[in-house]
C-alpha cells in the first residue's frame, strides 16, 4: 500500500504539471485573442486555436482540479473571448462548488453585470 506523504506528493506534483498545462493553454489562448485582434490571423484561425485549448483546459479540470481556480479562468477565456453564454455556464459552477470563496464572488458579479447588460 502506498504511504499518504507519497500519495499526496504524486497527487500535488500532477496538480502542478496540469496547472501548467492549463496555464500554457490559456496564454495560447489569449495570444489568439490578441492575434485576432490584431489582424495577424484569421478570424476562423484564431477561434480554431481557441476551442482546441478550451477543449484542452476543461479535460484538464475534470480530471484533477479540487479548487475554482480553474473554472474561474475558463469562464474568464470564455467572456475575454466574448461568448458570455459559456463563460456563465462556469462561472455558474465556481459559485455553486466553491461557496464562500473569493472566486465565487467574483464570479458572481460576472453574473450579475451579465444580467445586467442582457437588461439593457
């Protein structure tokens, strides 16, 4: 049987090497953000690459993440890339798994501006 200092060691080094994963997807992302943006790629390519890494991201939340961190940003790469219709679906999530925390909030108040804006 393995030992929990073992268990929890291999445990907390796969968190960190999916963070990094979901880190390096969401600055591929916002490169292509900024690209698009900017004109250097198409349009299609630009959100192309940004569904790949979303698509990347949310396998990688699914198979390890224990925290809101990383619904929190991919509901933020969602509503940077302005489709609020999935970044509302994760903030969503960020407010009813992890209450009472500094995320939760901020998500909610996405939630809220975004019914507020939907009013106008």
């Amino acid at each position: 049987m393995l030992s929990p200092v073992w268990s929890t060691t291999t445990r907390l080094h796969s968190l960190k090497q999916s963070m990094l994963e979901i880190s390096s997807s969401i600055n591929t992302i916002s490169h292509a953000i900024n690209e698009g943006v900017n004109g250097v790629v198409s349009a299609a390519d630009s959100t192309q690459l940004i569904v790949e890494d979303m698509d990347n991201i949310s396998h990688k939340m699914d198979e390890n993440y224990e925290n809101g961190n990383a619904l929190y940003y991919l509901a933020q790469a969602y509503r940077k890339n302005e489709d609020m219709e999935n970044a509302k679906i994760y903030y969503q999530k960020v407010v009813e798994l992890y209450p009472n925390t500094e995320r939760a909030a901020n998500s909610q108040n996405y939630l809220d501006q975004s019914e507020t804006d939907t009013a106008r």
